[in-house]
C-alpha cells in the first residue's frame, strides 16, 4: 500500500512539473515575441491576480528581536544547515 501511494505522488509530482514547465515556456514565448495580444494577457492577468494584496501581511514590521533570543540557538542550528 505505501508502495503504491509512493508511485501516485511521484507520478502526480511529475504532471505538476510538466504542466508548470509547459506553462513557464509559454510565458518565456510570450515574453520573447512580446505582441499585442500577449501584453493585453499580461495586463488582464496582472489585474486577476494582486501581488499587492498577496504580500500585505509580509509588509507589516513585526518585532523578533525577543524570539531570536529566546530561540537562539535553534536560529543559529538553522542558519548553518542553510534552512
């Protein structure tokens, strides 16, 4: 049984990489022939999808200065593994 989820998450990992590769050379395509059409796709997309709104909590200062100190060796544990 967990031979066989093994080889379901292997092959649904494998789709997900064909499907962002075949959408990523899209894009690449896109960006190369750089028409009209494709600007106007940029722009509607662009509008479909807000990185404004996606990074408004990554904005906000948060204080960490007592966590760090609190944790410290657990920070410098994960900085040397390259974490």
């Amino acid at each position: 049984m967990g031979n066989l989820m093994w080889q379901v998450l292997v092959q649904a990992l494998i789709v997900l990489f064909l499907v962002v590769a075949v959408a990523g050379l899209a894009v690449g395509v896109g960006l190369i022939v750089s028409s009209q059409k494709t600007v106007q796709l940029f722009h509607r997309v662009n509008r479909w999808i807000s990185t404004r709104h996606a990074l408004k909590s990554i904005e906000v200062p948060r204080d960490t200065d007592r966590w760090l100190h609190r944790y410290q060796r657990w920070v410098a544990g994960a900085f040397v593994l390259g974490v």
